[in-house]
C-alpha cells in the first residue's frame, strides 16, 4: 500500500465521519434524544470501513477473498451493534451519560456537543482506516494470524451479543426495577459488553500486519484496540455509566463494584 493510497483512506474516513457526526449533533438538537449519537457513530464507523475495505485500487493488487472477508465482517458488527443500540434508544428519551454531560455544559452544551462528537468522529475514523488496512494487506495466503484474528472478532461479537441480551433480560423483568444486573457474564465483570467491544478491535491488528514487512502501514492498525480502550474504559464508556449508577443505584451499585471487576469477565478473588 503506498503513502498516497494511505492518505486518501485517511483523509475519506476523517472527512466522512465529520459529515456523519454533524449529522449527529443535528439529530440530538433537534430531537433532545442522544442515544441517536451512538447509532449514528455505530453506522457512520461501519458504513465508512466497509467502504474503505472494498474500494478498489489501480496501484496495488490486494486479495479479493481478504477485502471481502474483512468487509463481512465490520458489516456483522456493525449492524448488530448499530440495531442493538436503534431499538434501545427508541425505549429511552435521553442516555443519561450525555445528559448529564448536557446539564454540566450548561448555556454552552451546544457548542460543546458538537466537538466533542467530532472527538468521536476521529476516533471512528482511526478505527474505519484500521479495518482498511487490515483489508489492504497483500499477502494473499490466509495465514495462522488471520485465522486467529477472525476468531476473535466472531468470539466478541457472539460474547458481547450474550451480554446485551442478559442484561435487557434482567431490565425488562419488573421485579429488578432498581436493582443492579449481576447475572451471567455481569456476575463477573460490570462491563462485559464493553470488554467484548474492546476484544474485537484487537483483531483487524493480527489481520492487517505482515511480518514479512510488505505492509508497513498495517502496523498502524495496533491504535484501533489501543484507542478503543482508552475510550471505553478512562473517557466515555466507563466512567461516565458508573457515575450515573451510582447516582440511580446508590449502595447497592457500590457493593456490586467491590465484588465484581469493571472490565475483563473473570471472577474476583
């Protein structure tokens, strides 16, 4: 892959995704429902890596089963995960997370809202051109890495499907109104969508570097797991749910912090 193919998908994801998010912020002002942030953001990543993954190139002749099969792949996460996200927002007036951000800003939430859904923005285009790349590698045999890489990536997507279902399983039940979602995979770990979200990211790395060093850039798609952790477990995942629960749950939310781990689904000894 050369640098001008490199910086083409660059400057498409970037681009696109700020057009998507402005979109976004549109939707929320309009509407006063943010949920609609992450479906935007969840079709807008996915939609623009799929694109990046099957685009074709006059300069380097990359494997078609490889662009295809990465291309299938973001399309299985992103519309489970984009669907997941619609039909729980369309139950909700607000995410509290945003909400609460809203209330602090004040007078100047708007303008706030839109950076820092362009924030979001860049960080879906780094994970969109680490898809691209993975798609781009021009090694033409599937090797062990690959294999393991798209084990990975349906591991997680099976993994954080289970959770989502557990835990809209344990809400929809009236009498845990209030109550904290500590079965299956939540009895382990107090984010285990999150966790499995984060796992797949690591796998378009084991499929986009070559160690034979024919793809340089493929390395650059080690940001996609580093960034998405950083994301979900210090910046807009973790901290801010675990303030809301805290704030709905009380007590019981404290208790259930001490005895179950905040990210990686292991029991806590």
């Amino acid at each position: 892959m050369g640098t001008l193919d490199f910086a083409i998908m660059a400057a498409f994801a970037w681009m696109a995704l700020f057009l998507i998010m402005t979109f976004a912020w549109a939707v929320q002002q309009k509407t006063g429902n943010s949920g609609w942030v992450d479906v935007s953001w969840t079709f807008g990543t996915g939609g623009v890596a799929f694109i990046a993954s099957v685009a074709p190139s006059g300069a380097d002749p990359w494997p078609l089963w490889r662009q295809i099969a990465v291309a299938a792949l973001t399309a299985c996460w992103c519309l489970r995960l984009g669907l997941h996200i619609a039909s729980r927002t369309r139950a909700i007036a607000d995410d509290p997370r945003y909400r609460q951000l809203i209330n602090e800003w004040g007078e100047d939430a708007a303008r706030r809202m839109f950076w820092f859904l362009q924030s979001q923005a860049a960080v879906g285009a780094l994970l969109a051109l680490s898809i691209g790349l993975a798609a781009r590698n021009p090694d033409p045999a599937l090797r062990i890495q690959d294999i393991v890489g798209i084990a990975i990536l349906l591991g997680a997507i099976v993994g954080e499907t289970v959770a989502d279902r557990q835990l809209l399983r344990f809400t929809s039940n009236p009498a845990n109104k209030n109550a904290v979602c500590d079965v299956g995979l939540w009895r382990w770990s107090r984010h285990p969508n999150y966790f499995f979200e984060w796992l797949s990211w690591t796998s378009y790395p084991l499929i986009a570097i070559d160690l034979a060093g024919h793809h340089p850039y493929g390395w650059l798609s080690v940001g996609a797991p580093v960034c998405m952790f950083w994301v979900l477990v210090h910046v807009s995942g973790i901290p801010p749910l675990e303030a809301h629960m805290l704030r709905s749950r009380g007590d019981a939310f404290r208790a259930y912090q001490k005895r179950t781990r905040p990210f990686i689904p292991l029991p806590k000894f």
